[in-house]
C-alpha cells in the first residue's frame, strides 16, 4: 500500500531534463558571441589610415594651474608618411617579432592570446593579446581602456580590417602611425629621430631597438629599457630564424644618436620630470600620448608656479653651497594634504634620465611615524605620547642589538620625546611589540603604494624582502621600524599627507584635468577622501593626531624650524652608506595644515657618502656629513617659509590621551622579528601606485641580516635577493 509517498521522476527524464539545459546554456554561450560578433562586424568603421595621419600633427600643452603655459609637445614635421617598398625586410620583419609573430597568417587576432587576456583580467592580471591590427584600431580610435568590452570591439574592428586590407597595407599604416618616443610618429621619423637615417637605411640591429620602443616609448631614451627591449627583438628575430646565431653574436648594439630633452617643446631641464610624470599619470588612466595627440590635448596640472620657483630656488641655494660634490642631488614633492594636489615637483636638476621623486631610497628614520601609528592602532590603552620607553642605546631587541644614532636615548623616555631625538631602540622595541606585519600595513593604509609598476613593465613589492626575481617575498623583518625598505618621496609626500589630512587619504596627483583642442572634456580627477586608520572617524583622526603631535618639536630641535615659529610636525632621515661611518641618504618630510613636502638628498648617480658645505651647527663647516638636519631640512626650511609667506598659520588639532591611566611603559616582546603576508581582511587596502619609475641597478644592495650599529653589513653595489639595505643612523 502507498501511503502519501510522492510521484518521483524517473532518473532517465531527470537526466534529459539536466541535458537540455545544458545544452541551451551551451547553444547561447556560443551563438550570443558569434552573434554580438557578426552584428559587430556590421556597426563599426575601419580607421583610415590617411585621417590617422593628419591626426598626429596636433600639438599638446600642458598648463600651470593658473593657466599659464608649461610646456608644449608638438609634432609638426615630424611625421612623414612611407610606402611598403620604401620600408626595409628588416623592419618589417622587427615589428612583427617585437608585438605579432603571427601577423601574416593570423585574421586580425589571435584567439590564443585573447583567451590569455580574459584569464589575466579574471585572476586580476594586465597585458597581452593584441595583434599588429588591434594596436593599429587602438591608436586610431584613441580608446586603451583595460576592459573586455573594448578588446571585443577592437578585435572586430582588426578582423574587418584584415578582410579589408591587405596585409601590407595593415603593417605599412602602423609602421607610419605607431608612436616611437621623442615625439616621433611613424618609422619615418623614428629613423631620423634616433638614427638621423632615412628609413630604407635601417639596418637590423636599429630596426630591433625601434621595433622595441613602441611597448613604452616614454621610456624611450632610458638606456636599460633600449638594452632590454632591443635584446628581446633579436631573440624573437633569431627565433624566427630571420637572423642567424652569427649575425645575433656579431651585432653591436645599435646606440642612438643623443636626443634633445624634450623634442618639439619647451621646458626647463628641471622640470621636464613634471612633464613625463604628468604623461606616466595619463598613460595610467587610460589615456596615451598617441590619443592625447590626436585629440590636440590641454592638459591643466595642479603645479603652482610660485611654489615651484620656491622649490627650485630652496634646492638651488643650498646645492649651490655643494658644488665640490656635483654628483648630489635631491628631490622635493610638495602638495595640499587636504586636496592631493601636487604643488611643486622637483625630480632633479635634469642631469639624470631618471626621476628622483620616483626612484626607492631608503628612508631611514622618516619612516617611525607609521611605527607610531601602528602601535596606536594596534595598542591604544598602552601606546600613546606619553608612553614611557627604555630609550637607553646599544639594546638587544628580539634577538638583534639595536643602537642609537650617536650612542644616544635616555633610560625613561617618552614616545614624544623618542620621535623628536630620533631613538631608534624606542620605535624598534614598539614595532617588536605590536608586530612588522601592523607597521606594514600602517603604512600601506597612510599611502605608501603595495605595489609600485616600473617603467620597464614590472612590479617593486614594497616594505618586503626580495626573491632572486626582484618580486616580494611577503617577509617583513623588523627593520621596517627603522626604514630599512625603500620608498620614494612621492610615496613619503603621499603618507605623511595622510596624517596632515587628519587621517583621511586623498590620492596625490598632478593632473587635474584634460580637454581636447575645442575645449571638451577628456579627464578630470576625482577622488573621496578615505579614512586611512579606522572607519571610526573619531579613532582615525585620534592616530592621525597623536603621530602628528608626535612631530611638532622635531623641526626646532634639528634647527629647521619655520618663521615665526609656525606650528609644523616633520621628521628627519638618514642611512648609513656600508658600514663606512659615513650617510648615503637624507631626508625631511614634514606639513603644516595647508602643506606637506618631502625632501630627499643623497647620491644622484649611485650609493656614495653625501658630504655638505651649507651649514653645520654640531661640527666641522666644510665636508660634514650630512644628517636629515642639514642638507634636506635646510631645503624643506627654505621651501616651505617661502612657500607659506603671508599664509595664515594654523594649528594642528590637539591629540587625545587614548592610554589608560595606569599604563606607563610598553610590555615586553615575545615575537619574532619576521613576519610572512597579513591578513588580506583586517584593514582596506589602499589602491597600488600606478605611477611608473625606474629602479636603477645600484638602488639594491647585498646587505645581510643586519640592523643598525651591528657592524655587519657588507653590502656592495651589485643587485640582490634582498630589499633590506644600509643601516638606519637617525
């Protein structure tokens, strides 16, 4: 008998239920594509090469925030347009093994490659997957967005091109329009640009490096990038069989004649690393300096003039007192902490290809305020102002000897009066007690970029140690207390910002808007300010505060104070080259409400002892070493008085006392000084730098295991697994 037991479905019609829907998902996953494509293929126009041409001529200025003119990028005479006769085998045969080894046969895509890029964007990669014809749609349209939808559209575009084209004429329109670096559009004038050559004389080792530069033509006079750029075509060349193992073994490297700091414009040497780095900004957003051109772009920056000519003269004046030592430099970054905009951008004096403001130092003791807020945060009823430490020198820490700079401290010393004397043993002992993994990310919350992406296409892991590879290893060690990770002054400029804010971060930038030559649109930043330590307005602006009170005294004891003695929190920096007893690095980073400058001064060419002649209070006059006190806080004190003459002075908010009352000294610590990757969920991460730089082979080093006073480093010049560096001296 059935007792109310339900009707089941047999097996088999359950099955042929369960088929059929998957085949209808199946039917759909590939009709709706093939569909999207043929519709596709319909819609969209075949850019025209002719129309791409006369596009490129447009000028490009860049405009102070006033309005006044910067600079201005043209490219009038230097486009001139080839046939494919006139084009040499060798040149063709480059840029098809530099970006496209199937472009003869492939239908103006590459289904492989394609497939590559959907996996890189759905595990959260970048990169790869255009053809010769995609990257031809691509600076035609003027559309680089990183997204799926415009890869489809530009893979429709180069596949109607193809059944269009031929596939000479494809090759002959980007080889005339592809942009090659010193303002230089098409072969043409890349050959005269580089080689003062007529195209048809291009050889093959020149027509590789060319072939080359179009990934990242504003790396393009970058002699590593040319290197490496160059050694890859040939490679693929060889692979290709288009050249043999003797003509790879025989050929010199193909050096270009020298060219002019900034072909078609004007810019005063020293600012010519506003210029790149307003470019590298763009590029980041989407927009490249091919589309800016052909859409004739205004770009209007954030630099003040007024507080640019206070940069240059402050660095002027005191490099002026060092010109024994022509091979010093410095950096400053200055912006509105409470806005991100960038104000003035001295990347160095021109003498470089590299940018300064961009380039990893290590930054010594400028780096314990993100110690300090991370032990706020972490510790609040114990870690605070008036914490008292043993601030007493020559300490073993967690299984390291820790001293002083100068064998100083103090047996009972205050959190405050640590950071203003500068104590190393304090804020190693803190960041032993609340754990590297906390300063980490304290100071990827305050702005220091996870990720830094270099001009040369690849990624620095900040605040760790590297593998062979020079990637992130994810171990910290407890050096990070005492600035033993590199950063740039912008990264400083951007997280010592983040206290001046209160705590809220506002991303630094220095382009605030862009149009076309008719005035529309094209970009503008925008940003919302984040609270950096806590979501908790009340406990953010707390840490924010405390590490700002923390500063205040720091600029009149290192003799760097501000007229009228205006209220500023700052702090110096130093590192120690080897362990010759002598300084490679200095800085002074420091704000008032209204502004936040870093200053970075040492060896603009590769790690040597800095001596100064400016002025020293605590010693020799001429051919001192020179301590963040001096050479960099003399140029921060020299920007920021003239920079703030006749502005309001105004006051910091007071810091609240978060300890409890029966606290007065920091436990002891059981924890070990190295730590592997944090939680990914505990705090928000900040966005990854996407401003590009490059690192030169002598900023890493092959120091030890070795922390400040050991007289263990043995670090040379040459690169290593590591990221940690010189000892910290104050």
């Amino acid at each position: 008998m059935d007792y109310g037991r339900g009707r089941r479905v047999p097996r088999r019609a359950l099955w042929r239920r369960v088929r059929r829907t998957l085949y209808v998902v199946l039917g759909l996953g590939m009709f709706v594509p093939v569909a999207a494509f043929v519709i596709g293929y319909f819609l969209v126009d075949v850019p025209d090469p002719n129309a791409l041409a006369a596009s490129l001529n447009q000028p490009v200025t860049l405009y102070y925030a006033d309005g006044s003119t910067l600079y201005t990028k043209s490219t009038q005479n230097s486009h001139s347009v080839v046939t494919w006769d006139q084009i040499p085998a060798s040149m063709k045969n480059a840029q098809i093994a530099a970006e496209d080894e199937t472009f003869m046969t492939n239908s103006g895509f590459d289904l492989k490659a394609i497939l590559r890029t959907v996996w890189n964007r759905v595990t959260g990669g970048t990169g790869g997957g255009s053809t010769i014809g995609q990257e031809y749609v691509k600076n035609a349209t003027g559309n680089d967005d990183p997204t799926l939808s415009r890869k489809f559209v530009e893979m429709v575009e180069s596949y109607k091109m193809t059944r269009t084209y031929s596939k000479e004429d494809i090759l002959t329109a980007y080889l005339n329009t592809v942009y090659f670096g010193r303002g230089a559009y098409g072969i043409a004038a890349a050959a005269k640009a580089y080689y003062n050559e007529d195209v048809s004389q291009l050889n093959t080792g020149q027509a590789a490096l060319l072939a080359g530069l179009v990934q990242l033509p504003a790396q393009a006079d970058n002699p590593a990038y040319q290197q490496r750029r160059y050694a890859y075509v040939m490679g693929r060349l060889l692979a290709n069989h288009w050249i043999t193992a003797a003509d790879l073994a025989s050929a010199p490297f193909p050096t270009p004649v020298p060219g002019p700091a900034k072909n078609g414009g004007s810019a005063l040497a020293d600012r010519q690393y506003i210029v790149s780095q307003a470019f590298a900004e763009l590029a980041q957003a989407g927009y490249s300096e091919q589309s800016l051109a052909a859409e004739g772009a205004k770009i209007y920056l954030t630099v003040e003039p007024a507080a640019q000519a206070a940069a240059e003269q402050a660095v002027t004046k005191i490099m002026a007192a060092d010109k024994d030592y022509p091979d010093e430099g410095s950096a400053l970054v200055s912006a509105d902490p409470r806005t991100g905009k960038i104000l003035a951008y001295y990347g160095g004096d021109g003498s470089t290809a590299y940018d300064l403001a961009t380039t990893p130092q290590q930054p010594g003791s400028s780096f314990k305020p993100y110690v300090l807020a991370a032990g706020v945060r972490a510790q609040p009823e114990t870690i605070g102002l008036n914490t008292i430490y043993d601030g007493s020198d020559n300490q073993t820490i967690a299984g390291q000897v820790v001293h002083n700079s100068d064998g100083e401290g103090a047996p009972q010393i205050t959190v405050k009066d640590a950071m203003t004397q500068s104590v190393n043993t304090v804020f190693y002992r803190m960041g032993a007690d609340i754990g590297v993994r906390d300063v980490r990310q304290a100071a990827w919350d305050a702005g220091i970029p996870r990720q830094i992406t270099t001009s040369l296409g690849s990624t620095y892991d900040s605040l760790q140690n590297d593998d062979a590879d020079g990637k992130g290893t994810g171990t910290t060690e407890l050096g990070i207390t005492l600035g033993q990770y590199a950063v740039r002054p912008l990264d400083q400029a951007q997280g010592y910002a983040t206290f001046a804010a209160n705590g809220q971060y506002v991303p630094l930038h220095l382009v605030a808007r862009v149009t076309d030559d008719a005035g529309r649109a094209l970009y503008g930043f925008t940003a919302t300010p984040k609270p950096a330590f806590s979501t908790d307005p009340e406990t953010n602006s707390a840490i924010a505060a405390i590490v700002t009170q923390s500063m205040t005294s720091v600029s009149e004891s290192s003799g760097d104070g501000l007229p009228d003695s205006r209220p500023n929190a700052a702090k110096t920096g130093t590192a120690q080259y080897q362990d010759s007893g002598h300084n490679s690095e200095a800085w002074m980073v420091g704000y008032t409400p209204q502004v936040v400058t870093a200053v970075w001064f040492g060896n603009k060419k590769q790690p040597a002892p800095i001596y100064g002649n400016y002025h020293n209070g605590k010693g020799k006059a001429r051919g001192y070493d020179v301590y963040g006190r001096e050479e960099p806080g003399y140029i921060w004190q020299a920007y920021m008085g003239g920079y703030l003459d006749g502005k309001p002075a105004m006051a910091f908010p007071d810091a609240p006392d978060l300890t409890a009352p029966s606290t007065t000294e920091a436990p002891p610590t059981t924890e070990e000084p190295t730590t592997t990757e944090p939680d990914e969920t505990t705090t928000e991460e900040q966005p990854p730098s996407t401003v590009p730089w490059t690192r030169p082979p002598w900023r890493t080093s092959t120091a030890p295991d070795c922390f400040p006073g050991d007289g263990c480093d043995t670090s040379t010049d040459t690169p290593t697994s590591s990221s940690r560096q010189r000892p910290v001296t104050g």
